[in-house]
C-alpha cells in the first residue's frame, strides 16, 4: 500500500515539474477561487445569523426552508 502512494505521488510530482503552461493555467486557477471563496463572500454575502441567539437561528432557518420550499 504504501508503495502505491509512493508511485502515485511521484507520478503526479513529476508531471507537475515538467509543466511549462500548466503551472501558468494553475495559477490562475488558484487566482479565480481565492476571488470566489474570499473576495466575493466579503462583500456580496453579509452574515445574517452572526447576532441571534441559537433559538433565533433555529427559527430564521426553519422558515426559510419552508418559504423556500413552497
């Protein structure tokens, strides 16, 4: 088993090192999901349960699932 991981990871690792454009394409990749992840949740997603008690939450979720539901 441990030979197994040893090969795959030699054999991704040697495939990442040959890359020209590759590293170039994952780049931006890592560029795109950092600006998803972090940049657009800081201004387009605003924490709406942060403030409530767990009670609160309970009840704000509850009813939107059954809004959302109908």
């Amino acid at each position: 088993m441990n030979r197994i991981i040893k090969n795959i990871f030699t054999f991704y690792y040697s495939g990442f090192k040959s890359m020209t454009w590759g590293r170039v394409l994952w780049v931006i990749i890592i560029i795109k999901l950092f600006v998803l992840f972090f940049i657009l949740k800081l201004f387009f997603f605003k924490p709406y349960l942060q403030d409530k008690t767990p009670e609160e939450k309970q009840e704000a979720v509850g009813n939107e699932l059954i809004y959302r539901s109908e």
